[in-house]
C-alpha cells in the first residue's frame, strides 16, 4: 500500500470519527487519533531499530502530515465541497449518503479543487477504492459516478497535474 493511499484512509477515518465525535478543537482531535492510531499494535514497533524501520518510519510520518493537510483541507474548504457534491448527486441529498460515501467523496473533490499536484483521476480512483474497501461495492459506482460529473466541470486535464508556475 502506498503511502498516500494510507493516508487518504487516514483522513478518512478522522473525517468519519469527527461526525459523530467533534473535539474542542481541530488539533485535539487530530491528537487524540493520532494517540489512538500509534496505541494499535504495529509489526513494527516490536522489531529492532535498523534501517527498514527507520524508513518505514519517515514513510508513516509522511503519510500522516498528508493526512492530516487533506482533513484540514476538506474541513476548511467544506462550503464549496459540499454544494458540489450536492449539486452532481441527483435525486441525493448530501447528508443522506453513507458516512464513508460523503467522506470519500470530500477528499476527492478537495484534491481536485485545491491540490494541483494529484490528477483528478486519482482523486477519483482513490475515492473509489476507500468506498468498495469502508462501505460496499456498490459505494463504489455511486462515488465514481458523482466525481466524474464534477470533473468534468473542473478546467483542468483529468489525467495531468499543472505544472509549477513559472514554467
């Protein structure tokens, strides 16, 4: 499993619990999953310190601050993610769909809004996959059908990312 992909079912995870669980604050609740994520029992942590765990360690702590950059992500740009959703799922309102659905669905369209550096079939895949792998087989189609009405909408290539400015 990738590391991004790790991550993306991280921040969804932390979308998920933060629906029914809100924190005082956004930094507290990332620290209480955080406290919680590192308490579950990892091959890891029972294997002496070498290279490989070194490694694998910079790799979760990657994984975790891109987490963490897509939660915040979608939590502070959830005004234009959500009418998005809602406008392309005909006959759906948003805060009927499935938990994981809705989640899966934000982090997408946050990528494909605000993160240049991820083509919007990523995004889209991903999305997919964390639906069929959380909700059910059918998430998935529903998903994959909202996300690609809204990228078709998005100006940008569906399988490029922009080049950094200035070039």
């Amino acid at each position: 499993m990738g590391i991004r992909h790790e991550a993306r079912e991280w921040a969804l995870q932390f979308l998920f619990q933060s629906e029914f669980n809100r924190a005082d604050s956004l930094d507290e609740g990332f620290r209480l999953f955080w406290e919680h994520r590192d308490a579950e029992p990892s091959p890891a942590k029972d294997a002496p310190p070498d290279a490989a765990a070194a490694k694998t360690d910079r790799a979760r702590a990657k994984a975790r601050l891109f987490a963490e950059e897509l939660a915040r992500g979608v939590i502070a740009h959830h005004p234009d993610i959500d009418p998005l959703i809602a406008k392309h799922a005909e006959n759906w309102e948003i805060d009927r769909m499935g938990t994981v659905d809705r989640n899966a669905m934000r982090i997408a369209v946050f990528e494909m809004l605000y993160r240049d550096d991820i083509p919007p079939v990523v995004s889209i895949n991903e999305a997919v996959e964390l639906a069929k792998a959380y909700s059910s087989i059918e998430s998935g189609k529903f998903v994959n059908g909202i996300l690609d009405r809204i990228r078709k909408e998005i100006d940008r290539p569906a399988r490029d990312t922009k080049p950094p400015a200035g070039e």
